[in-house]
C-alpha cells in the first residue's frame, strides 16, 4: 500500500528538524560574531575560534553518526511494525558512544598544543586556540548524548521534541556568551575567549538535561543500559564504521582548507572562519529537508512502500533546491551588513567579501547533496556514502586545494575546491537512488 506523501508531511518533519539542525552553528557563529567584535584580541580570537570550531566538527560529525545509525534502524523497525524489538538499542548505543567521548578527551587534552600546530596555529592564535579547547571539550559528551537521543526522536518520526532542546540551548548559549565574554560591570570580568567557551559548555549540559527529560518523558525508550546486546548493534557498529570513514574523508576537506587558510595569514583565517561558518549554517538550514528524508525513507523502506521512495525523492529534490535558492538570495540582499556581524577589520571583511558569493552559490548544489546524504542515511547505505565521500575528497577536493594553493589562488580556490567537492558528492547518489528504487517501484 502506497504512503501519501505531501508537503505538510514533509514540513511537519522538515521545519522542526531545520530549526534544531542549526543550533550548532548557531554556537560557533554567535561565538565567532561576539569574539569578532571584541575590544581586545578580537582577530586573533576569531581565528582561534575557526580552528578549534574546525577540529570540533570533525569530533563531532565521527562520532555525532550515531544519530543517523539509530535514526535509520529505529525509523525501519517502525515502518515494519516491529518497534519493540529495538527499544534498548538506544541506550546501548549512547553508552558506548559517551564512553568513546571520555577517552577522547584524556587523549586530547594534554596534547592540544601538538594538535593545531597541525592546523598551522602559531604564536597567540596557538596560545588562544589551546584555552578555547581545553574548556570547550568538557561539553563534548554532553554533546553526543544530545545527538543520540535526536536520532532516536528522529527514529520515532518526531522533530519537534528536539526542536524545543535546541533552541533552549541555542539561546543559552547567546545569554551566557554575552554575559561572560564581555562580563558584567562590578559582578564579572570579561573572559573573552574562555567565556566563550564557558557558555558553549554550560548551553550543551542544559541540552543534554533536556534531552533526558523528553525521552524519558514522551517516549517508552528506557536509557538504563542493559545487557546482552541488541542484535541489530552488529548493524549498528557496521553503520559507525562506515559513517566514521566516510567522515574522515569530509574532515580531510575540512583540515586541508583551514590549514591552508591559516597558512596564508591571519586575516585570511579570520575571513575563512566567518565564510565558513556560514556555509555551514546555510548546510544546516537544508538539512531540515535531509532529516525529513532521513526520517520517511527508513520507514518506507521498512514498509517496502519503493513507489512512496520515488515520490519523497522528487519532492525534496524541488523543496531543496527552492531553500537553496532563497538561503543564496538572502545572502546576497544582506551581503554586506553580514560580514560587519562578526568584524571590524576591513582587511578581514575584505577577504571575506570576495569569497561570500561563491558561498551563496553553492547553496542549490549543496541542497542536492545534503538531501540524498539524509535519505541514503534513512535506508542504512553507509556504505555507499563511504566510497562516494572518499571520491569526491581523495579526487575531486584534495587535488584541486593542492593545484589552487599552488597558483596562489587563496580563499577562491579553497571555495572553488568545496564547489567541485560537492557536485562530487551530490550526482552519484541521484543517480543510484534513482536507478536502484525506480526499478523497485516498477516491479510492485
């Protein structure tokens, strides 16, 4: 039996997911906007909070994939009817993966020093790059627990749960920024890019409390670990595997571009920063619509409703493409107050500014991509996003950063490079969806 599949649907879905996507930018760019317009250290503490924000994405998109993993499982086991079979895999799955934050962080804090020396850090952007991270990191388990529970939520088709976590921790962290980095007349001394960090941790232990209050609260998933293991943690680990991999390769990209950035100069780094960060709010904007299909596509694919796949692809194809658009028109309306959010160095907006346009047309081609990313997530291809992902980074970026860096393109040719990267990635996964489940939905 077909699903109807419509727009109100998608967006009772798309629209919360969307709103909850960009609280993790919204820390780092509230970061980067309140330390950019500091009146000591401002520049340097920009580029500062894009290195470390660059190292954090990586942790945070290795093993921030349980929450595709658990989505994708869950949402087929409800769409089969069998949801009871998976009900202690949630908490097995955030046990294991908190566990790994916790030696994460013994394993990089003391070397936190070597670690961004690798990003090119020198000098006071080094020293100040140091005492962001090593607050920071303490919020990094809170962070993943937070993540986890969302897939789950994601799993049982409500985004409206995590939508109300995130914005509460979003707006914490904009209070408390203020409030710590600037401080308070004859209460509290300005902290500068420690209070920064200050605010990020306290905002994702406020998230993380949250979160346990609504699972445990709207749903009958218990987070009390049990033993023996869930069957489906084997497919679990297999999904992480391929999903760490796979992001290893996207953090490459990541690595190379603010190495380089970082290489040509402190202004370049600071305008990197900023162009970057809102790269990947505009990312996080449109992944309302890849969660939507993360979420629809693992049930329908439980449900073997392929004819119901076909019809969800189309349309998040032309919703994508629409946000993509308007993100990119906004941008060019606001292009140059945007830039005077995060500084007041005319030679960082000057970078800035002559990079922004290529931003803003990425964001269709990157709307494409993110998309079918979220569905093959949905349908547990971890695999294939594995090899498409090592492709478009091993041949496609890797190359091109190399070539541009050696014309001595700067900033253009990091943003070119992104370009090339995510046309790699986007068309592979069209075409296999489309070649797999049309001949799928023709033979029911």
């Amino acid at each position: 039996m077909s699903t109807s599949i419509n727009l109100k649907q998608i967006n009772k879905l798309a629209i919360p997911a969307l709103i909850s996507g960009v609280s993790e930018p919204i820390l780092s760019l509230t970061d980067a906007a309140i330390i950019g317009n500091m009146d000591y250290n401002a520049t340097t503490s920009l580029a500062a909070v894009g290195i470390v924000g660059t190292f954090f994405s990586m942790l945070i998109w290795v093993l921030g994939q349980t929450r595709s993993a658990i989505s994708s499982i869950v949402s087929q086991y409800l769409g089969a009817g069998n949801i009871d079979k998976v009900k202690d895999l949630p908490a097995q799955a955030i046990f294991l993966i908190t566990s790994l934050s916790l030696i994460i962080i013994a394993v990089t804090f003391p070397f936190a020093t070597t670690i961004f020396q690798f990003y090119n850090a020198s000098g006071e952007i080094l020293n100040s790059s140091v005492e962001y991270y090593q607050i920071r990191v303490f919020g990094f388990p809170f962070t993943l627990f937070t993540i986890a529970v969302f897939g789950t939520f994601r799993g049982l088709q409500n985004t409206y749960y995590p939508m109300l976590i995130a914005i509460t921790g979003a707006l914490a962290n904009i209070v408390l920024d203020f409030i710590f980095v600037y401080g308070i007349a004859d209460k509290l001394p300005a902290m500068h890019i420690k209070g920064a960090a200050y605010a990020s941790v306290i905002a994702q232990i406020i998230m993380a409390l949250l979160s346990t209050y609504f699972i445990l609260k709207k749903t009958d998933i218990p987070l009390l670990v049990k033993f023996p293991f869930n069957p489906e943690i084997k497919r679990f680990a297999i999904m992480i595997a391929n999903l760490f991999i796979r992001t290893l390769a996207l953090n490459l990209a990541l690595y190379l571009s603010t190495s380089f950035a970082t290489k040509y100069g402190e202004n370049y780094i600071a305008a990197y920063t900023i162009a970057i960060n809102l790269w990947f709010l505009g990312a996080f904007l449109i992944d309302g619509y890849a969660s939507a299909g993360n979420i629809l596509s693992g049930k329908l694919l439980g449900a073997k409703d392929y004819k119901s796949l076909i019809t969800l692809s189309d349309k998040l194809i032309k919703y994508g493409i629409s946000i993509g658009v308007i993100i990119a028109i906004i941008g060019a309306l606001i292009y140059y107050p945007i830039g005077n959010l995060f500084s007041n160095d005319q030679a960082v907006l000057n970078e800035f500014y002559s990079v922004f346009w290529m931003v803003l047309l990425m964001q269709p081609l990157c709307a494409l991509a993110f998309i079918f990313d979220g569905v093959f997530k949905g349908l547990g291809e971890m695999k294939y996003l594995r090899n498409v992902l090592l492709f478009s980074t091993l041949l496609v970026f890797s190359p091109i950063i190399y070539l541009s860096d050696y014309l001595d393109y700067k900033l253009y040719g990091i943003f070119i490079a992104f370009t090339l990267w995510i046309i790699a990635r986007g068309i592979p996964l069209i075409i296999k969806f489309r070649k797999t489940f049309k001949s799928l939905a023709q033979n029911t």
